[in-house]
C-alpha cells in the first residue's frame, strides 16, 4: 500500500490546491510528498497527498512520472 509512504519529487509537478480551491499549484522538484489515499477502482485515477501541512490531489501517473 501507498498510504502513509512518503516521496520526493524529483521533477516539478502541477496538484489540484485541496485546501482552498486555488486551482492547480505547482510542486517544485526536491518536495517531499506523504500519499493520503490512493484509487480503489477502476475508474479512479487520483491520489490524494500532503506537502508542508496542505492537502492536494494529484492524477496517479504523474507520481510514477516524477517521484
């Protein structure tokens, strides 16, 4: 299971802001993520992570694309 892992992104990433409805922010290379959740279905192609105290939801394929 991905829950609780933490990563570091190893090249720039865009996640969707869960903390405010900001839209989409830009994690920088070198942040370290910790996964929330992870998709339980076919059809669910997001995680859920947090970085520095923020919740944000970013699509599956980009965590195996950059950390």
């Amino acid at each position: 299971m991905l829950t609780g892992k933490r990563f570091t992104v190893l090249d720039s990433i865009a996640v969707l802001d869960g903390t405010g409805g900001n839209g989409w922010v830009s994690l920088p290379a070198g942040t370290m993520i910790e996964i929330v959740s992870v998709p339980h279905g076919d059809g669910d192609l997001l995680i859920e992570l947090r970085w520095e105290g923020c919740l944000a939801t970013m699509f599956a394929g980009e965590l195996i694309r950059c950390a």
